[in-house]
C-alpha cells in the first residue's frame, strides 16, 4: 500500500536545514507517536527556534553537556529535557552534525488517537487543550527522557516519526517573541504559529519560578 502524500515520512535533509528555516516550515506537519495502545497523531501548530551557540535562551548555548548532549546531532533526532521538576517538552535536532540548534514543539492539534491522549491529559478542558503548550504535548503523546534521542526520520518500527502532513501557507504563519526566555535571548522574534488557531498556547512572557523542592 502506498501512503497518501500526507503521511509520507520527513526526509532527514528536511532537518539538515538552518533552524530559523525547518521551524516555520514544520507547522502543519505531523508527528505520530507509536503506543502499545496505538498511535497519537498531533498536527504541529506551534514551535520555537533555538539556535545553539548563536543564542543565550539555548540549552547549547554554553556548549555541550550530558543533558544537551542530542542536540549536537545528526539532525532528524528528538530531543526530551526535564523542566521545574515536573515536565517534559521535546525538541527536533537540526542543522548540520557537531553544531547544536533545535526546534521545540509548543503545540497541536490531536489528529488521531485522541482517547489515548485524553487519559494522559485529565485535566484538558476539550480537545483543543490537549497538546496546547509544549509540556501538554509531551504529556498527550506519552513523551519522557527515555525518547531522548529518538531517531524521528527512521525508516521502520519508531516510537516518533515525523510526517509530511500539510505545509501552512506562508501569510498564515505569524512570529514573535519565544514564551518565557529570559535576557538577551527573550527578544529574539523565533516563535512560530498558525493564525487563528485554537489549539496555538498563549503568550507569556518571562517571570523568574522558584523549582519545588
């Protein structure tokens, strides 16, 4: 069976890109992530781009560690971190290997598979809030520090994929400042989403959080 054009996979050299190219040409792509149960289908909406070295609101930006360490390559790979002792957000790898640069996945629309998701998100109003903010998304779609490193261009049995999905036209995709960075690194205007849409999470801007003991 061939595949309809929509759900044809991400070729690695989609990522192997500029991050401030592949992060607004990744809305309206679809990440699919593979359950015992099932798989979850989220309609990209919303990202932001990070730019390693070039960017102070970078997990890279002061070079490399154990926790960043995915960020450095190849591109096409996931990148999961931990964040205030609660949650999890993934990232997708670009750029060339040995130079960290990243996508992170703010929000989407729950395409298929959305029962599994709403056991995840109890808490989830409607269907429009359940990946509506990058912890939410990680949360729906099952996401932790185990999938770091995922290879989302796999050819075969992956827990991640990324597929072609539908590309926004471009007077449809708006940017501004990225939610919550600090100093230097919160002008930067490298948040992307789709106008109008209700499943894009709303913007706040940077307020210093104390982590829970």
């Amino acid at each position: 069976m061939i595949a309809p054009p929509d759900r044809t996979p991400l070729p690695r050299e989609f990522f192997d890109r500029p991050v401030q190219d592949v992060a607004p040409d990744l809305l309206g792509r679809i990440l699919v992530r593979t359950t015992p149960d099932g798989p979850i289908a989220v309609r990209l909406t919303e990202v932001e781009a990070y730019d390693g070295p070039n960017d102070p609101g970078s997990h890279a930006y002061r070079g490399r560690t154990p926790r960043n360490d995915v960020m450095f390559g190849p591109p096409g790979h996931v990148y999961v971190y931990f964040t205030y002792g609660m949650w999890f957000c993934m990232n997708l790898v670009c750029g060339p290997e040995g130079r960290a640069s990243a996508v992170l996945l703010r929000a989407g629309e729950v395409i298929e598979g959305a029962e599994l998701a709403r056991k995840r998100r109890l808490s989830a109003r409607n269907d429009k809030e359940l990946a509506k903010g990058p912890a939410r998304l990680a949360t729906a779609l099952g996401v932790d520090r185990s999938l770091d490193g995922t290879d989302a261009c796999a050819v075969g049995d992956t827990p991640l994929r990324m597929l072609t999905g539908t590309p926004i036209a471009s007077d449809q995709v708006l940017s501004g400042p990225r939610t919550g960075v600090a100093g230097e690194g919160g002008v930067h205007p490298w948040r992307y989403w789709v106008a109008n849409d209700p499943t894009v999470s709303p913007y706040r801007a940077h307020t210093p959080r104390r982590r829970r003991s």
